[in-house]
C-alpha cells in the first residue's frame, strides 16, 4: 500500500531559527514527491517538486531534499518568519498511469515572535 | 488569471438533509479533483476526473457521496442525508494534467457543518 509518512506531527520554534521537515514514503513506482503549504484556512500550495534524479532543490528560504534510494525527503526552513507558520504536506506521486497521489498528514508547524 | 473557486465557502445544514458544494476549476485544465479534510487530519481523495473519461470514485466513502463534472469544467459534489460525521472541509483541485509533474492547484474549500 502506497504510504506517505511526515514527522514532526507539530513543531513550534522561534522567529529566525531554522527547521527541518520530515517524509518517508512507500509509493512504487516512483514520479516524483512535492511538498505543499496549506495557510489556515486556504488550499494547499506547492512549494517544490523533486523528481527521481533530484537531490536538492531550493525555492527561497526553502530548500528540499529527496534521498530516492531510502525514500526518504526534507524540507528545510531557513531563518523563518511568522508568515511559514502552516502545514506542510509531502505529497508523492507515482508513475505506471496512475494520477492519483499520495498524501502526507501534514507538520503543523507555528513560529513564534 | 483566476485560480479555482469554491462556493459556499461555509455551509451549516441540518443532519439529514441534502447539499451541493461547487468547484469552478482553472479554464483549460483538464483534471479535477475532490479531497475531504476533517480537522487535524490529512486530505482524503475523494474522486477524480480526467477530460471525458469516467471518474475514479474509488476514495467516496458511501453512497450518499457523488460528484459530476458538466462540459468538462464545473464540478458538483452532493451529498445526500448528511451525518455529523460528514463534517470537513472539502476541498477541490484541478491540474492541467500534462503529465504527473503538474501541480495541483486547489481551492480554499468549503466548509462544511452538520449539525
């Protein structure tokens, strides 16, 4: 069964430390693995997209990596602000036709002042 | 351009009775999705639709769930006698499904309360 595991569950740090976001995941075969923002009350945002030959990927203060032979991703916030508090979702999705992905809990993670 | 629209944005009806929540995805994408988050959970697939092929409905969880997709835009999800426990906020995403590296991109949901 295709799983998608995250950890910490919640996080709460302050303003300007840095943080790191875990993934494990089970999908096979293998496409790619996104990480999502989802603000309170607001749909979920994609922050980045990893593919299979990707190790690292940075958008702004984030940075993702992806480890395809443990399968296993981070997500890594750098110097954080107010505005990161949110939960970010790891979604995979796999390949062989399907287009259904695979979605993460979440870490609900708060920074404060 | 504009994104995806979802409406009501908050719905309160009573146990038992039916409702419509509305999803208008981005024009010109051809996949559209319906996922339900109860609180503290993660999102649960619901149902897919791809262009004119028949929708996957393998993540509706009973038959008082369905969902239609007219002209290959606007999407419909009803539920019908609803229960307490159908209480989420349902959320729809559409993708211009060029392939699995395409994004989903959702709508800010709807709430739904039964009371």
């Amino acid at each position: 069964k295709n799983q998608v595991e995250q950890s910490p569950q919640s996080l709460i740090i302050l303003e300007g430390k840095n943080c790191t976001l875990q993934c494990n995941y089970t999908v096979s075969p293998f496409s790619n693995l996104r990480w999502y923002k989802q603000d309170t009350g607001r749909g979920p945002v994609s922050l980045t997209i990893m593919t299979f030959s990707e190790n690292t990927k940075s958008n702004g203060r984030y940075t993702a990596t992806l480890d395809a032979d443990t399968k296993q991703s981070s997500l890594h916030i750098t110097a954080s602000q107010l505005s990161d508090s949110a939960s970010y979702i790891c979604v995979v999705s796999g390949g062989g036709g399907s287009y259904i992905p695979t979605f993460g809990r979440g870490t609900s993670l708060i920074v404060h002042p | 351009g504009a994104g995806v629209s979802q409406s009501p944005s908050n719905k309160v009806t009573e146990k038992g009775k039916d409702v419509e929540l509305r999803c208008d995805p981005i024009s010109g994408h051809t996949a559209l999705y319906w996922y339900r988050q109860s609180l503290g959970q993660g999102l649960e697939f619901l149902i897919y639709f791809q262009g004119n092929s028949a929708p996957d409905k393998s993540g509706l969880p009973s038959d008082r769930f369905s969902a239609e997709r007219t002209g290959g835009s606007v999407s419909t999800l009803t539920i019908q006698r609803t229960q307490q426990e159908d209480s989420a906020v349902y959320l729809c995403a559409s993708s211009p499904q060029t392939g699995n590296n395409s994004p989903l991109h959702f709508g800010n949901g709807t709430r739904l309360t039964v009371t």
